[in-house]
C-alpha cells in the first residue's frame, strides 16, 4: 500500500502546543517504521496558508482555510492511490479529511466516520461549555453549526447521522449527550473495546454497508488517562493501549477505510515522551493488519 503522510500543523489560541503534534509524531520515527514494513511513503506533505490567509483575522478562520488545503491533498492522495494518514493538530482537522474523501468521490457514495476519542466533540456554539472550536468537529461534520465554516473548509454536503460511530466516547457536556442521542449516532463503549469488541464488530458491518468510504478518527486523549498522564484532558475508565491496538486493528480491516487521523498530541506537555508513544502503538497498530 502507498501511505500519504500528511501533517495539519495549524491549532486555534486556545490549544497552540497542539500544532507542534504532527511533527513531534514525524521525529519519533513514524516515516520509518511504515517503510520497514513495507509501505511505498508519499510525503509527508504539510497544510500550508497562503501570506492572505495567514493575515487574515480570527483563529477558526485561519482553521477553515487550512481544512481546505488538507482537503485538497487528501483528496489528491485518494485520487493517486495512496491511502492518507493525517497527522493532526487538533480534531477540527477531521473536517478537512471529510471534505477530501467527499471532493475525490464526487460526494456520492456516502462517507462515513467511526470517531475514536474520549469526547464526542459534538458541542455546537450554543452547548459548549468551553467555547472550544476543538469540541465542534462532530456537530460541525452533521451541519448542525457552522455552516460557514464547514463550506469554507470544503465540506459541502454534512455527514448523515447514522454514518457515525462513536468508540470510547465517556466525557460529554450534558447538551452534547443530548445532541448526540437526539442525533441517533452509535456509541460503542469501552466495555465493548474490552471484551473483544462485539459491538464495534457489528458496528462497522453496519456502516459498512451504508457508505462508499470511511474515515477513522483516534485522539489520543481515547486511551485511559493512566496512558497518557500528561495529556490535558485525559478521562478514566478507558481503555489501555493494548486493547484500544486490538481495536484498531479490527476496524482497519474493512476495505472501505479511506483515511486515518491522528490528533491531539502535545510535545510541549509530554515531557517523557509517553503520550507519543502510546498513540503510536495505537497507530502502527492500525496500519499492521
């Protein structure tokens, strides 16, 4: 298989040591590891703004415009045959991904998203909490908020609901759970991730069935806190990396994933290294199948 690495080196004011992520994860030897096993090694590209964008005012803005240039290069990997592993600041960059996949297929057949991460990132302006662009990827990708944003960024049609799947998702808001069942979007919880995975089985079965091509989505903030100590919003009760490789492993053995991301990993907070290689066990889990 051919492998379009591709880093998203852009993060909003509120989560800056996060756009360091992508080539913390390239200088751990991630390049490397995929040639020794026998991947044919496109890149690593890297999102870039133009000097406009790059004056332009606001954050989310300046994020949206580099959703559409990872957009672009997902969407030309696809087209070439290479398969993209997106080396993500933060979740947002899933937008991007989205609009890639949408973008090389002409928007038809559906795509679907299986969302491995501690949140469900499903928060609108109006549930958050925070006011974090980085728990908005989800209701975003479902065209319940930001429309500007998600057309900016290239994603022209929103994702169906039912094209979903949640895994490992236990730390939402209250009105983001609410979003979410109200939505009908699969969560397989981490008992399921712990016990063999018979849902996340059926599952991808399920969504399989339903659409032409499927991003996968990990955060590394899925693992167990345990795992990832120094990340900032680790939750308990998850599932250790291990488990959560095994995992992986079963949902990238359906032929219609498309893409893969990897998010939220913050060198200036890992200061053992740990939580880049926790989610690189994670990710070399993913692509040993």
């Amino acid at each position: 298989m051919k492998l379009a690495l591709i880093a998203f080196p852009f993060a909003t004011d509120t989560d800056q040591g996060t756009a360091a992520g992508p080539a913390a994860l390239l200088r751990a030897g991630l390049p490397a590891w995929a040639r020794d096993k026998g991947y044919d090694i496109a890149g690593p590209f890297c999102v870039e703004l133009t000097q406009e964008q790059q004056a332009a005012y606001g954050s989310w803005n300046k994020i949206a415009f580099a959703n559409a240039h990872l957009a672009r290069l997902v969407a030309e990997a696809a087209r070439t045959g290479a398969f993209p592993l997106i080396l993500q600041s933060n979740c947002y960059a899933a937008i991007g991904v989205l609009a890639g996949l949408q973008i090389s297929s002409g928007a038809r057949p559906r795509t679907g998203m299986v969302w491995i991460d501690a949140h469900g990132d499903c928060n609108t302006p109006d549930t958050s909490l925070s006011g974090w662009l980085s728990g908005m990827p989800v209701a975003i990708a479902l065209g319940l908020c930001l429309e500007r944003f998600r057309k900016q960024a290239g994603l022209v049609t929103p994702i169906d609901p039912r094209d979903v799947v949640m895994a490992c998702v236990r730390a939402n808001d209250p009105l983001e759970q609410e979003l979410i069942d109200q939505a009908g979007i699969e969560i397989v919880p981490v008992s399921d991730i712990k016990s063999g995975c018979p849902q996340l089985r059926a599952a991808m079965e399920r969504l399989s069935r339903g659409v032409g091509r499927i991003y996968v989505h990990f955060d590394a903030d899925a693992l167990d806190a345990s795992e990832v100590k120094s990340m900032w919003l680790t939750a308990p009760g998850g599932p250790a990396r291990a488990e959560l490789a095994a995992a992986m492993q079963i949902v990238m053995t359906h032929p219609k994933v498309a893409a893969f991301g990897v998010a939220d990993i913050n060198p200036e907070r890992d200061e053992d290294g740990e939580m880049i290689q926790a989610a690189l066990a994670v990710v070399k889990a993913a692509f040993t199948v």
